[in-house]
C-alpha cells in the first residue's frame, strides 16, 4: 500500500509543488496565518483604530453628510462628569456586584455537593448545566413570560409561599423589583458555570492531602477552611473575573427582559451606550462612551489572563 | 515589602504586574462606586494606567 505522504505528493499539482518547495517553512507557516492575521486586522483592530478616531469627534451616522468637527477630549470630558453615566455605571456594579455574589456562594456549594460519590451524580449535573447551554435571547424571552403577572408562574409561586395577591406586583414593572428580577435571571443562568470551575478545582485537589489531614486528626471543618478552600481559590478567581467581565458587557438578556426600564432602574451601561449610538444617532459621543467601556474590560482581561496562567502553572 | 521594592527597582515583572494590577482594579472600583462625582471622573485615566503599564511591562524579564 502506497503511502499517504506520496499519495498526496502525487496529487499536488506539479507547478504548486515546484511553488513550495521553494519557500522556507517560515515563509509557508506566514502563508497560513496571512487570512487569519488580515480577517483579524480588518474586523477587530481596523474598527478599533476607527472607533478611537470617531470619538474625539462630533460625528453622527445618521447624517453622513454633516461636517465632521474635531472635537478633542471634550466627548470623554462630558461622559465622566454626566451624573446619569455615573448613575447606569452604579447600577452595572449592583447587577455586577450580586450576580457574582450569588454565583459563587451557590456554584461552590453546589460543586462540593457534587462532588461527592452518590448514584445518579452524573445525571444530576448535566441537568443543571442545562441553563447555560441556553441562548440568553432564549433565555430573555422565557423569563419575561415567567415573570408576567397575571400568567407567569413567578408570581404565583410568591403568592404561594407569602401570600401576597399575584396581579398586585410585577417582578419587570415599577417598585424597585426589576434589578433583583435580572440578578435572578443571570444567577439561574451562568451559576452552573461557577459550579464546574469549582468542580474541577475540587477534582484537582489530590486525596492524600486529606489523607494527612485525617492523620493528623483535623476536623472536617479545618480540614474544609485550610485545604479546600485555599486550593478552590484559584479557580474560582478565575471564574470571579470571566463573569464579571462577562456581566460588566451584559446586554442581550437585559434588554429583552426590561431594555433598560422601568424607567433607569435596569439601565446597564451597554444598554445605555445602544441608545446613544443607534436611537440618539451620537456616534462620536458613544465611540468615546465604547472606549471607555473597552478599556475597563481590556484591563480586567489582562487580570485574568494572569490569574489563568498561574491557575494552568499549578 | 523590600523585594517588592526592590524588584520595582531592578524592573522585574512580578512586583510591576502586581502594580498594574492594582491600578485596573482600583480604577474599576472608582468607575463603579456611587460615593464620589471625582473618583468617577478620574477613572478612566487610572485604568488606562493600569491597562497601558501591563501591556509594557509584561515584556519585562521575570
């Protein structure tokens, strides 16, 4: 049987062969990262380069044809000292700040009951990844009928256990609800994720440590505080940092359950930066808005390729 | 704390990415908190910082 080598040899045809042979493998691996590096150059780094130009300018999308005016800092000056940015920034910490909270307490102790042996373990877990593997426009879409007051389900289970009238509040409407509504949305989302961080960070950590510990007659408790939790620790910082930025850029699933209302309630700075981009029509104002909004995430995913590198070290 | 400083010093990377790193997160708390107008203001300038010194000295011998 002819080798495959050969047989692909043979195949080539002979000027393209004649072609390669000639060129240094530098030169043929350039040859095979060119596409990538351009794709990469044209969709991410040219509109980058693009979008810091716009934003030291007044310039609007919708008129094209309007004289663009070179406008300085005065477009970052106005964003960091307008009280309403700061107000939708306070709200994404709020959203950002219980979301992680919950998150983490619930995945990790869903991941150290997990991770004991039990029949049907298996099972168990792949029924509660299932969220995650959700699309959040899905998502979005379910929970606000979950949430309607006169049909969904959420009210009736509050009516349930409190015994508060279902049509009498709404988990989206007015009353100050609308922010926990969608720190519950996410928490059911993304904890499963949480969950198997910390599941492989429990899985990680090697029997005969607690072997020793058992030896030297520590408790399950200090045994809990000194080598679980220090050896989960990584992991879960690194978890912490890809939700957070993750959450820091939420849009989808917020502004299909609330697009930001009632009111300014649930208006998360990337549903704010939408209206001022593609419904105000400012783009200048927005680009500087973007920038801004990019290098907080550009400087928390520094953070967290550095957590990885230490986590992949161990 | 001296072979903190002193690694500022002989420009080693892991006490100036622990710098940098401070810096993003201290300017991404100052974006965030509802406390002070200024902090707010003076964000974006400390994590540009922070971001702009981890790209430089994540180059720097370790």
């Amino acid at each position: 049987m002819a080798n495959p080598i050969d047989l692909a040899a043979q195949a080539t045809p002979p000027t393209l062969a004649r072609k390669v042979r000639g060129l240094s493998d530098r030169a043929i691996a350039w040859i095979f990262v060119a596409p990538t590096i351009f794709l990469l150059l044209a969709i991410n780094i040219f509109p980058l380069i693009w979008t810091i130009r716009l934003s030291f300018t007044n310039y609007a999308a919708n008129k094209p044809n309007a004289e663009v005016k070179w406008v300085g800092l005065r477009n970052y000056e106005r964003i960091l000292t307008d009280e309403d940015i700061w107000s939708n920034m306070t709200t994404t910490a709020h959203f950002l700040i219980w979301t992680l909270f919950f998150q983490v307490v619930i995945g990790f102790t869903l991941a150290w009951l997990i991770n004991r042996k039990f029949k049907g373990n298996d099972l168990l877990t792949t029924l509660i990844v299932v969220p995650m593997m959700l699309s959040p426009a899905v998502v979005g879409n379910f929970w606000t009928f979950l949430y309607q007051p006169q049909i969904g389900m959420v009210n009736y289970i509050v009516e349930f256990f409190t015994g508060i009238p279902a049509a009498s509040f709404s988990m989206l409407g007015p009353g100050g609800l609308a922010p926990w509504s969608i720190i519950i949305v996410d928490t059911w989302m993304w904890t499963p994720f949480v969950m198997l961080i910390c599941l492989a960070g429990l899985r990680s950590i090697p029997d005969y440590i607690y072997e020793a510990a058992e030896v030297d007659r520590a408790s399950k408790w200090r045994q809990f505080w000194t080598i679980t939790v220090p050896m989960v620790l990584p992991f879960l910082m690194l978890a912490v940092l890809f939700r957070g930025i993750e959450n820091f850029k939420m849009f989808d699933m917020v502004n299909l359950l609330t697009g930001g209302g009632p009111g300014d309630e649930t208006l998360l700075t990337s549903i704010d930066l939408k209206r001022e981009a593609f419904e105000k029509w400012r783009t200048g104002y927005s680009s500087a808005y973007a920038i801004i909004l990019f290098v907080t995430v550009f400087g928390l995913a520094s953070i967290y390729v550095k957590a990885l590198n230490k986590v992949k070290e161990r | 704390m001296t072979t903190f400083l002193s690694g500022l010093l002989r420009l080693r990377r892991g006490p100036w990415e622990m710098l940098a790193t401070i810096l993003i997160a201290l300017g991404v708390v100052m974006l965030m908190q509802p406390f002070f107008l200024w902090a707010y203001t003076w964000s974006f300038l400390v994590t540009l910082t922070g971001t702009v010194m981890f790209i430089i000295v994540s180059h720097f011998p370790e």
